[in-house]
C-alpha cells in the first residue's frame, strides 16, 4: 500500500511485506506472520500535521512523520520486489476512503 505525494521522494508512506512481515518500506516491522490471514489495514494520513497513522487490527503499529509534499493519493496491490516469486498475491476488500471537512 502506498501514499503517494512526498515532497522529496514519490511517496509519503509504503507498506511491504517481506518474509510474511508488513514492513514500513523495507525497514522497520509492522505486523509479523501476515500471511494466509485477514487483517484490518487503517491509515490516517493528517497532511496539514504532517503525520502518518497505520493501524492494524484496530491496534496502533506505527506513527512516521509525512515526507511532504501538495497532492497526494494511494494505491494499493501487489508490485514486483526485490526477489520477486512465482506467486505474489494480495486481496482487498471494503475499501472506503474518509476524508474530515
């Protein structure tokens, strides 16, 4: 999952997984043992705060300081890594985007 949008960089936020671990870009853990489980992925992205809040299952895992930048947006998939396999999936459901006014 990515936020798009850094000042300095392309993106302000990347989630990885790396040896079944959710992974704050290639760095720092996440969630361990995600693999063949559901969990619940929630991001506040606080622009005007400049601050970044993943939650994993209702749990706050990891709170970074935005990386910049005007216009942001996400997406969200599996992308080729560094050695890559066979098989890479990942599945999304219930997506919804809020936004305060």
């Amino acid at each position: 999952m990515q936020v798009f949008g850094g000042g300095e960089t392309a993106t302000t936020l990347m989630l990885h997984v790396y040896d079944g671990a959710l992974k704050y870009y290639n760095q720092k853990p996440v969630e361990d043992n995600i693999y063949d489980r559901w969990l619940r992925v929630n991001v506040i992205h606080d622009v005007g705060a400049s601050r970044l809040t993943v939650f994993v299952d209702g749990e706050n895992k990891l709170s970074v300081a935005g990386r910049g930048g005007s216009s942001h947006y996400f997406k969200f998939g599996v992308y080729t890594q560094r050695d890559a396999s066979s098989r890479m999936e990942s599945r999304w459901k219930n997506v919804r985007i809020l936004k305060k006014n």
